[in-house]
C-alpha cells in the first residue's frame, strides 16, 4: 500500500540464512543449563564455544554416565543425554570418542533395561525416553537390532 506498507521478497539459498534474530537472541542467552549451552553453540555456530563446552562435560556426567543439567546435580538425564548426542550428530560437532562411547553407553545400559532411571520430574514415559536413546544411538551407529524389542507401544 503506497505510504502504508511493503512487501519485501528475499531468497536465500538455506532456511538457516534467516536466522539472524535468533542468533542475535542466543549470543545473549542468559541460561547456563548444558542443555542450553550446547545449543547455544551450535545456534551460534560457535566451535570454540562447543569445544569449552565438550572439555567440561566429563565434569557434567553422573556415575553411570549420564550427562547432568548442571555438574552440582547427583543425577544426571536420559533426556540430556540423548539430546547432546543427537545434537552433536545433526550439527556435525565432534566429540571425543571416549566421551562419545561413554555416552553411547548408558544409553544403551538404559535401552536395554541395565539403568534404572527414576522417572522425569515432568512426567512422560518410558517409551519415549527409549525412542530418543535410540535414535541418538542410531545417529552414532550404535542401535543394535535387538534394542527394538525393548519398546512397548500401548496406544490408548
């Protein structure tokens, strides 16, 4: 509408070349979970920041070798776990192998029924917990076949 409004048409080559105003948000991103670190870094597209990051998480790991939200937790999280190998897959980061294979580990110790986890503290269930273990597995070419049979599916 002439003296009101315009349309601008712009194209790009990747969807992640409209991303500035997330960057902008993340560069300022005040949250310092590891969740949020690790995508952070990889929103920003920062490897030195993803480098510090994988340097501290052997600090961030819980007995069995779950990754924690923070290093002062007891716990650490199937759901976190998971994320940041699956994350780090479809980024293309690069972890250690050692942390990597500790990683892939216990989730595959909770696959296959070898770590007890409590339950979510918001919920959910142990189906999908196992689904997102097994596709971060998968994405590091570590699912066996045989992890499919853990899976009950009860649709209601």
């Amino acid at each position: 509408l002439p003296g009101r409004a315009r349309v601008e048409v712009a194209l790009s080559p990747t969807l992640a070349a409209g991303l500035a105003g997330v960057r902008d948000a993340m560069r300022d991103y005040p949250y310092t979970c590891l969740e949020q670190q690790v995508s952070r870094a990889v929103a920003l597209g920062d490897d030195a920041l993803w480098e510090t990051i994988v340097h501290a998480m052997p600090g961030a790991q819980d007995g069995a070798g779950l990754l924690k939200f923070f290093p002062t937790q007891e716990r650490g999280s199937v759901e976190l776990t998971a994320y940041v190998l699956a994350l780090a897959a479809a980024a293309g980061k690069p972890l250690p192998e050692d942390l990597r294979g500790t990683l892939a580990t216990a989730l595959a110790r909770f696959v296959d029924g070898n770590l007890r986890e409590p339950p979510a503290p918001w919920g959910g269930n142990d189906t999908l917990r196992r689904l997102a273990a097994m596709e971060a597995l998968a994405r590091h070419d570590a699912l066996r076949p045989d992890m499919l049979e853990s899976l009950t599916i009860e649709p209601e």
